[in-house]
C-alpha cells in the first residue's frame, strides 16, 4: 500500500504543491463509485472505475487530492471555493457515510469509511470536520 495516507507525506505534498498550511485535523479520506451503468456493463471491472481522494477542509476551500489505486499522492488536485459550494451535506451511516456537496450545478457525493485501519486520523478528522465546516453550514 502506498503512502498517500500518512500525515508525514501529506505533509509535504502541501509544501511541494503550495497548498495551504496543513491543519492535520481537516483531512478525511473519501471514495467516488462507479457509476450504476458501469456496474451494470462492466460487472466486477466497474471497481477499477472508484476514485481515491484525500478531502481537505479550511474555511476559504475544499481540496481535493487525488490518490491511486495503491493509495499513493497523484498530481489531481482540486481547488473549490467555500463561497461556491452550495447544499453541503453529511448522512451518517454505520460503517460510513456519505458527504454531499454541489459546486457549479455538479452534484459530488463522496462515500467517506468511518475508521480507516491505514489512517488511524480518519475517525477524529471526521469528527473534526462534521463540527467545524458541515454542522456550521447547515
């Protein structure tokens, strides 16, 4: 397994990619599926279509950093603007949830585990995260 989910390396990939100050506390893990006709076309091959994303929250943007399949730091990042982010979104769920926002009439819905064996950060991050920036916006 790759290391896109240790703090250390996410760390200095900020600091390479000039991303904002790391707050180590506002980084979550998160998954995009396949889409239902892929799965429905491509059976069991639609999981090489599931997208890997590191989500970090500040108060000006959301940024999205893209992970490969073993896990490991990919040159995709996404700046979005907190000020163009509409209808942001958390649905609880018990193994994980489901965090929905839309930006420019796009709807991303992120499936986010809530505890992650490799990142032991992601329960608290989440925790974190729910009560700083969704619970606020609400």
């Amino acid at each position: 397994m790759g290391n896109g989910l240790k703090l250390e390396n996410i760390k200095t990939y900020f600091i390479q990619h000039q991303l904002p100050p790391l707050d180590q506390s506002s980084i979550i893990y998160g998954m995009i599926n396949a889409k239902a006709w892929q799965y429905a076309l491509l059976s069991g091959l639609a999981t090489l279509f599931i997208r890997h994303i590191l989500i970090y929250f500040n108060a000006e943007k959301i940024i999205l950093i893209g992970l490969t399949a073993n896990a490991n730091l990919s040159e995709s990042i996404t700046v979005i603007p907190m000020t163009k982010i509409t209808s942001l979104s958390y649905k609880t769920g018990f193994f994980r949830g489901e965090l929905t926002f839309i930006y420019e009439q796009q709807k991303y819905t992120f499936k986010i585990p809530n505890f992650i064996l490799a990142a032991k950060w992601q329960k608290n991050n989440l925790k974190n995260i729910l009560q700083r920036y969704i619970i606020s916006a609400s």
